[in-house]
C-alpha cells in the first residue's frame, strides 16, 4: 500500500487504531463508506484476532512499519 493511501485510510477511520497504525502487518480493507482496521499475522496465527478491539495498546506482533 502506498504511503499516502495508507495515511487516507488511517484518515477515515472513526477510532484510533493505536499500535496498528504504525504495524507493517496492519491491512485497511475499505468498502464505500468505512475503514476497518485488519491484522495480517491473523492469517497465519490464530492467535491474533482479525479485526482487533481498538485501540491496540501492546501487541506481541507489532513490528514497526519500515523497521530494518
Ligand atoms: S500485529 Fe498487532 S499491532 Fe500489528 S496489525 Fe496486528 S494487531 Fe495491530
């Protein structure tokens, strides 16, 4: 996703996404009218939910987006 898209979408969101908004592993699917906050280590370990409850304040998986 690229930068400024990802900055839109962040935009339109009606809740802080806390950590997620700086994950890599955060996916923003849209429809017409919202923003949902999607994890993407859900789909490969069930022990991240999908659709986390906002905001994320601690996360085992958080990795910093662009981090080395
Ligand atoms: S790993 Fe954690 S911080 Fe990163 S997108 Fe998933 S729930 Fe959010």
């Amino acid at each position: 996703m690229e930068p400024a898209e990802r900055r839109r979408l962040l935009a339109a969101l009606t809740a802080h996404p806390g950590l997620c908004a700086t994950c890599e592993h955060l996916q923003l699917p849209a429809s017409k009218r919202s923003v949902f906050v999607r994890c993407g280590l859900a789909d490969a370990d069930p022990g991240f939910v999908r659709y986390p409850p906002l905001p994320v304040r601690l996360c085992r998986g958080y990795r910093q987006q662009g981090a080395p």
